[in-house]
C-alpha cells in the first residue's frame, strides 16, 4: 500500500473495501461496500523498483533521464469485516521462549 504514516506493528483500519469473496459468497461494492472494513498490522516501510522516465524530442537534442522508487508500507492482513460486523480487538500470537541449553 502507499507509504501511511505509522509505525511498524501498529494496527491500521482501512475502510475504502471494493470486493468481498469467501468461497461462493461475493460482494461487490459500487464503487465501496459501505461499512466493510480490514484491520491490518503495519510491517515497515520499504521502496518499489526504480522506474526509467525517459524524456526526447527528435530533432531539438533534447534528452532528459530520471528515475522514481515508490515508497510503500508492507501491510499484514489480520482481519476482514463485512458491513455491520462487530470489530474484534486484535490477538496477536505468543512467542515462545527460546530455552538454550546450559554448559555445565
């Protein structure tokens, strides 16, 4: 997703839905599915792969080169609600423990 303003493990709402498929079941909104949403946890930010834009005009020796790297935020998709389902908090999993083994 374009690059949002906040910090990496933090949950973000997104309510701007434009199609809901589980299994047969689809919803398809015209243009949004009012009051669809999915909540979601930030992973960082990151930039996509440089882009050429090249600029000429024949015959005037004119010859411009520059590149363009996308900023985007790495989303992890939690949840995804349809209208009029209640919000859940977010769980997010335990971690284990590493146990290393004592020298003696």
């Amino acid at each position: 997703m374009e690059r949002l303003a906040v910090a990496s493990g933090s949950p973000v709402e997104l309510d701007k839905v434009l199609l809901i498929a589980d299994g047969d079941k689809l919803q398809v909104g015209t243009p949004n599915i009012e009051g669809a949403r999915v909540v979601a946890t930030a992973q960082g930010e990151g930039k996509g792969e440089k882009i050429i834009v090249f600029r000429f005009k024949s015959k005037a020796h004119y010859r411009k080169k520059t590149g363009h790297r996308q900023t985007y935020t790495r989303l992890l998709i939690d949840r995804i609600l349809e209208p009029g389902a209640a919000a859940e908090p977010v769980k997010k999993p335990r971690r284990k423990k590493e146990v290393t083994p004592s020298g003696t």
